[in-house]
C-alpha cells in the first residue's frame, strides 16, 4: 500500500516537531496536576507545576499527520526513504541530550 | 492505587523489555540452528514479536502518562529539593525519549510486517534498536527513581 510509504516521513517528522516542541513550548495543552485543570496552549504554571508533555506528544502526531499527508503524493511515486525514519529520530536523540546537558554539567 | 498502577507499569515494563531484547538479538546476531541456550536465544523468528512490542510499549507509555502527575508534583519536587539535578535530568531524557519512540511505532511495525526491500534491513536492525535502548534506558531510569531514597540513603 502506499500510504506505508510515509511512514519513515512521519517518524522523521514526529521527532523533529517534537524537539522543537519542547524547546519553544508548542504544547497544544496544558495540564495543571495539583489542581486536576486542563487549558488550551501552553500557560503558566497556576497552583503548582504545569506539564506540557501531553500537548507536546499531540501537538507532534497532528504535525506529523499533516507533514505525512503533505508528502504522500510525492512520496508514493518514488521507493521509500527508510533512512529517514532512523536517521532523523537518531539525531534527534542526541539533540535532546545536549539541550538536557545542564541536568548533568554543573 | 497509584503504588498498584507504578507497579503494573514496571511489570508491563518488564515484559516489554524481554521482547523487544529478545527481537533486538534475534535481527542483530541470529543463527539458523537451536544448539544450546544462546542459540535457542538468536533463533527465534523476531516478526512474532511485533504487534505484541507496539501494544506493550503503548500500554506502558499510557500507564506512565496516567501515573506521571504524582511524579511530577511529588517525586520531582523532592529531587530538586535534594539537588538530585541528574536524577531529575535522567527522567526528562526518559520523557523524551519515549515519545520519540511513539512516534517510530508505525514504521518498527511496517519494516517487521514481511521481508525487508532494499534499504529495509538496515532501518529494521536501526529502529528495533532505537526502540530497544529506549526501553532498556527508561527502564533503568524508572526502576532506579523509583526506588532513589532507599538505593542512596536519603
């Protein structure tokens, strides 16, 4: 089928909208835990700590979705670039230890 | 109810873990015959392991999910307040890491689904093992975390 053939597309795409994700906070919602509230975007912590992690992980699936579906009819025409569903995800890897380096360089 | 939960992730964990090893050895260093425990180990067929991975990895990803609040107002708080900054960096890469993991399930599935086309066999062995050190890391994060102040006598 060749709609598989994106598949190394939206792997690539979800690790790199991920990590641009996080870094710039485009979490597509917010989750205040000490007050059991939810909102739309990210906001500033209320009572407590917020967590962005959900609005991240959904935020990268919808760009990635939409990345994939972009691509699709090009991406059917031609063999499929295995490679970037690896190689991308890999680097992407190694990009989040260095911006988590402070966590372990004091 | 969340010590019942951290405990069904850590077994969910668990049992991905032995899987995708399993799998991971299987593609890296198979062999043909079953002479032997070893080799028992490297000739198992890694496709069967497949979908039983993905439900795994999701389900322990959403149990995580659902427990991770606790952490985060109680867990994390208290490694801050204890200067625990590489603890607490260890669980973030952790966080991390399995999301990109998600975000690789529909391609670990697609490149295990039938033999693999050219330039497949290469992005089979890469992704099983991403996935593989993402479990293995995570794991060892989350077992080591859980049980911090006991293993460093806080």
């Amino acid at each position: 089928m060749s709609i598989e053939k994106v598949f190394p597309i939206f792997a690539a795409a979800f690790a790199v909208i991920y990590v641009f994700a996080v870094q710039y906070n485009w979490a597509l919602f917010t989750y205040h835990p000490k007050i059991g509230e939810w909102e739309w975007l990210a906001q500033p912590a209320k009572n407590g700590p917020p967590m962005y992690w959900y609005g991240w992980l959904v935020t990268s699936a919808f760009g990635a979705t939409a990345v994939s579906l972009l691509s699709w009819p090009l991406a059917r025409r031609g063999s499929t670039q295995y490679w970037l569903g690896w190689v991308v995800p890999a680097v992407v890897v190694v990009v989040f230890v260095y911006l988590f380096r402070s966590f372990f360089i004091h | 109810m969340i010590n019942v939960l951290l405990i069904v992730h850590l077994l969910l964990a668990v049992v991905l873990l032995g899987g995708i090893t399993h799998q991971a050895i299987s593609a890296v260093w198979p062999s043909r015959n079953k002479i032997g425990i070893v080799r028992s180990y490297r000739a198992v067929t890694g496709s069967v392991y497949t979908n039983a991975n993905i439900m795994l990895y999701l389900a322990t990803a959403t149990l995580g999910g659902i427990i991770y609040p606790v952490y985060r107002v109680g867990v994390r708080t208290f490694l801050e307040n204890a200067r625990l900054m590489a603890a607490t960096g260890s669980f973030e890469l952790k966080e991390q890491f399995v999301a990109v993991g998600l975000g690789l399930l529909p391609l670990y599935w697609l490149l295990w689904r039938r033999p693999p086309e050219a330039g497949g066999r290469t992005a089979r062995l890469a992704v099983t093992l991403i996935l593989c050190a993402i479990v293995w890391y995570g794991f060892l994060v989350g077992h080591i975390l859980t049980n911090i102040r006991g293993l460093f006598g806080l």
